[in-house]
C-alpha cells in the first residue's frame, strides 16, 4: 500500500480502494458480459442466419465490452493522482491507446466472426457426410461437452438444416 500511497500521496486510502474496487468490478463485469455476447453471438445458427450488417454492429458490441479496461483506467488515473501536472497524461495515453486499438480489434472480430462461419460450414459438411458421428467421437468434443452450449450440442448431433440459406 505505501507504493500507491507515493504515486497519490494526497489522496485519501478510501478513496483509492474504492476506485481500484470500481474499476476492477466494472472491468470484470464488461468483459464477462462481453464473453456471454461472444458465446450467444458465434453460436452457429445465430452466425449462419446473420446478415453482414448485423456481424458488424456486433463485433462492434463485442469489441467495446472487451476492451472497456482501456477507458476505465483513463478515467481512474485523475482520481488516484489528482495532481495537477499528471492529470492529463493517464487519459490521454489511455483514450490515445483505446482510439488506435478499437477499429483493429473491431476488424479481427469481424474476421473472427466470418472464420467461424466457414468453420461451422465445413463441420456441417463433415456432419451430413456420416451423421456426425466423426465429430461427437472425437476426443476434443468429448473434452468440451461440459462446456458446449445447448446450440452447438445440437449442431455437432444434426448439423445446418437443409434449408439454410448460406
């Protein structure tokens, strides 16, 4: 504690963990909230009936939760070292660092979103060739069960239907 009490020494230890305390609940918050996005979002028959438009206001979405930190460390910067001469270079390196990181995490999101389709396609072609038995066989399934949403369950048993428009 007597290190974050140097780099803030006029500001009070209540006020420091209670900023710490906010930043890390709101940071974990935003990004679970961001994991359970990405988990419903890429869910296969989400992904395949979704228009381009849509996958791009949602990698959008997606990028803004899971990179919430940057701003939120920006923003408590001020509070922890409320000294006038430092006030400005935690913000501005923060939001500097958010403006270049956001539109290259949003274009991966989309391309991410776009390599899981292709993905789920060629599983799909896999499962209508032998009734999906190759995938639920294989060890890696067999390891991620637990894990599997009830969706994708369904998917590796029964595949695309047939009139999926692709």
């Amino acid at each position: 504690m007597t290190f974050v009490l140097r780099l803030a020494p006029n500001t009070p230890e209540w006020l420091l963990l209670a900023v710490a305390i906010i930043v890390v609940v709101a940071t974990v918050v935003l990004a679970s909230w961001g994991a359970i996005l990405e988990i419903r979002y890429a869910s296969p028959y989400t992904l395949v009936a979704t228009p381009a438009g849509q996958k791009w206001r949602r990698a959008i979405v997606l990028t803004l939760l899971q990179t919430s930190f940057f701003p939120l460390i920006g923003l408590a910067a001020p509070i922890l070292s409320p000294a006038p001469d430092q006030w400005p270079a935690a913000p501005l390196f923060c939001g500097g660092i958010w403006v270049v990181v956001l539109p290259i995490v949003v274009l991966f999101k989309r391309w991410d979103l776009e390599r899981r389709l292709k993905h789920y396609i060629k599983m799909d072609a896999v499962i209508k060739r032998d009734g999906g038995k190759t995938v639920s066989a294989s060890p890696f399934f067999r390891w991620m069960k637990p894990f599997m949403t009830s969706e994708f369950t369904r998917f590796v048993k029964d595949g695309f239907p047939e009139d999926t428009t692709r």
